[in-house]
C-alpha cells in the first residue's frame, strides 16, 4: 500500500506537470492513487502561479500584465495539457456531431474556433481575475491561487469516482475511471477546504470568500462532467483537463469578486 502511494505520488507529478520524475510503476492502483494526490499537486502549482503575479506586481508590473505572466507559467509547468484539453472538449462538444464523431474531433491535433474562443475567454478570464486579486492584495493572490489550483485538480479526482465511466477503451480516461473510491474523493475535498484558510493572510472574510469559491468551483465542474458524460459516453483525458481548467477559472472568478468586500 505504502508503495502505490508513492508511486501514486510521482505519477500525479509527471502526469500532472513538466517536473521530471521517475515512474516506475502504472496500473489503475497506481492511478487512483495519483488522481488521490492531484488536489495537492494542483496547489503547488496554484501558489506558483500565485507566486509569479505577486511578484511581478512587486517589481512595478502592472497587475494584469503579472497575472498574465503567472497563468502563463501555469500553462508552462502543465506543459499546456489542461488547456488543450479545454479546446478539445469545446471543439467535441460544439460539432454537434455524435459521441464517436465529437470524440474524433477531439482526437485531432488542431484547434477549431470553438477551442480558439474558449481559450481566449478562460485565459482572459483566470489574467483579470488573478490580477484583480494581486491589485488587492499579494496574499489574497497567493490563497486565491493555491485554493483554485487545488480546485481545478480536485474536479479531476471527483470525475475519477466510480459512477463516472470512460468514453474509450484506451487512453487515460479508461486508466483512471472508477479508481477513486469516494471516501477519497472527500478527504481531497476536505484538504481543499482547508487550504481556504490561507485566505486568512487576508482577512477572515477572504478565507471564507474562498470556500465559497471553492463550491462554485467544483459546482461548475460537476455540471461539465455531466453535459461531456451525456454527450460523449463518459470521460477522456480531454474531458479531465477542461474540468480542470473549469473548476480553476470559476474559482477565480469567485475570490476576485469577492475580495473587494471582505
């Protein structure tokens, strides 16, 4: 057991991000231990992207252009993978096409206008949003960043439960579907919970402006989840990145809302 969580651990780095690790092992123990560790992986990477804003604004950057820089080493220490599987999936589902035919024009290597225009509206939405925070103030950067970071990869662990089927045979939708056991899946929830209270570095309000953005987080990604399952049979690894980047932009959205007020 000591040993698939270990395992676990490095392949939710290597899958997870461009940090180089050694797996060693892969199979669907190994797997549902990794989805098990993503939430933490996720906010490692939100508290750098964080990180990056806060001291871009530091430097005398303005706040956007910060932001800008923190999501963009985002999408770099994630190798882009989430993102492109945001495309894919809009791209899948705007075709208008059947399960097989969306999932065939998921597969393909190019981005089509659906995928285009969702990138630019999410990528839009996390710069202002994350700037908006670090305009206010650096830790409400850094908590809302950790607390979305580990959003968008607790949607990931969720859509890993049993109940959630693969739309494929093969890929890593198939590898990780059903591995999760639900009593997991709540622990990672709770975790995330508790990363709210870095919004204390704010103020109290703030802490609880982030578990509240925090639901609407995983809110959103749940009614994805559910509108790619119906469509498409179940998940894909397309479909596991957009819940990520879902979960993340909405959480975002919550906290910079919010944080002018508490």
């Amino acid at each position: 057991m000591r040993g698939a969580v270990g395992a676990g651990a490095r392949l939710a780095v290597g899958t997870l991000t461009v940090f180089p690790v050694r797996v060693e092992r892969v199979d669907r123990v190994t797997a549902g231990s990794a989805m098990l560790w993503a939430p933490g992986v996720g906010a490692l990477l939100g508290a750098l992207t964080g990180a990056v804003a806060v001291l871009g604004t530091w430097s005398g950057l303005p706040a956007a252009l910060a932001a800008l820089l923190g999501v963009g080493t985002a999408a770099l220490l994630t190798r882009g993978l989430h993102l492109d599987g945001l495309a894919d999936l809009a791209d899948g589902l705007g075709s208008a096409r059947p399960a097989e035919g969306a999932l065939e024009v998921m597969r393909r290597s190019d981005i089509g206008p659906f995928g285009v225009i969702t990138l630019i509206v999410v990528l839009g939405a996390q710069t202002l949003a994350l700037g908006g925070l670090a305009e206010t103030s650096p830790w409400a950067a850094l908590a809302g960043a950790t607390v979305a970071g580990a959003a968008g990869r607790l949607a990931i662990t969720w859509a890993c439960t049993p109940g959630v089927p693969a739309a494929r045979p093969e890929g890593l939708g198939a590898l990780v579907a059903g591995t999760v056991p639900v009593s997991g899946a709540v622990a990672a929830s709770a975790g995330a919970v508790a990363l709210c209270a870095l919004g204390l570095l704010r103020s109290p309000g703030f802490a609880v402006a982030c578990a509240v953005a925090l639901a609407v987080g995983s809110t959103a990604a749940v009614l994805l989840r559910r509108r790619a399952v119906r469509r498409l049979g179940g998940v894909t690894g397309d479909v596991l990145g957009a819940l990520s980047e879902t979960g993340a932009t909405a959480t975002l959205i919550v906290a910079a809302g919010a944080v002018a007020w508490v």
